[in-house]
C-alpha cells in the first residue's frame, strides 16, 4: 500500500489548513527567495524505505539527513548524504577533523533546526541564526541536479534545485557547503 497522499505538484499547498507553523515557515521562506520547488504529501515517512517511494514520486532521490555532534556538544553537524549510502562515523570523523561524532540529541535538533526526529532537513538551517550548525554534504548529492527534502515535518517532501539550494537558500541563511565524499562500502 501505498504512502503517497497527494499528486505532485508545484509550490505550497492550496489549503493550509492542518499545516504545522514550521512547514509553513519553509514554504514563505522559499516563496520569499523565488525558489521554485515541487512538493508531495504522504504519510509520516520516517524510514529510508518511505522515502524510497517518496522519492520515485518525487523523481529525485531523498537525502539521508544526520544531525550529528562531537562528544562535548559543542560542535553540530547536519550531513546529507545519498539514502543508498550507509553511514560509517569514522569515515567523516577522519575527513572533518573530530575524533568522535555522535547522535545529536533531539532537544538539540528541536533548539537549533526546529524539526524532530525523521523531519530533520537542510531546510532547518533557516532557523539556525546563530549559525551553531556546519553544513556537510556528500560529494555524490552535490553532483544531483536537485535535492529531495522535508519542509521541516515528515508528512511533505519538497524537490528543489541544487544550485538554488546552494546559491539562493544557503547564502540568505548564512551557511555554506563543506563537502564531504563519503564511500559507505
């Protein structure tokens, strides 16, 4: 059975109603930037798997997002990376310079990006104003031309342009790209 609520269609939801704030502060803010995107609904998606269809809906891939930390809770990383990809933490420890990542916390994911966990997204960095989150992104995302992604809730995904995720949405939010090649075999 299918998760998949709605078709796929271009920019906000008509209707509103029932929306979480933090959705719809995903979808003024991309609307304020004039960046295009596409957008599905579907049932809570909080699997790889559900985003797998959600993806072949969407005609892009999800990206596996991870918020992650160093062991004092000091430094916060959000990294996408391919959903096909499994993730090995000593592989990006020895690439970004810390000798031990963990799990951030929910609280932690809550207090900086506003989402919770299975809703955690780049499109959370626009609630990091005081830029506590660094941005890494596998090599093989960045080569895709667009990016698929929760407006901050696991109920909708949104497919946007790499270059407007980069060039228009990471610049007004002050983050950037530290790109990362992971290779998960």
């Amino acid at each position: 059975m299918s998760i998949i609520k709605s078709n796929l269609e271009k920019g906000r939801p008509s209707d509103m109603n029932g929306r979480q704030d933090k959705e719809k502060k995903v979808y003024d803010f991309l609307d304020s930037l004039g960046i295009e995107y596409q957008r599905i609904d579907h049932e809570k998606a909080d699997t790889m798997d559900a985003c797998t269809e959600i993806g072949m809906a969407l005609g892009t891939e999800i990206c596996k997002n991870l918020f992650l930390c160093n062991r004092q809770k000091t430094d916060f990383y959000l990294l996408l990376m391919p959903g096909s990809k499994p993730f090995k933490t000593k592989e990006l420890s020895g690439q970004i310079g810390v000798s031990r990542l963990s799990f951030a916390s929910p609280e932690d994911m809550e207090k900086f990006l506003n989402t919770s966990p299975g809703s955690v997204s780049i499109m959370g960095l626009m609630n990091d104003t005081g830029k506590k989150v660094t941005l890494l992104i596998d090599d093989d995302i960045l080569k895709d031309e667009f990016i698929g992604c929760h407006p901050c809730v696991n109920t909708s995904s949104i497919k946007i342009r790499t270059d407007d995720i980069i060039n228009k949405f990471l610049s007004k939010t002050g983050h950037y790209v530290n790109p990362v090649k992971l290779i998960g075999e």
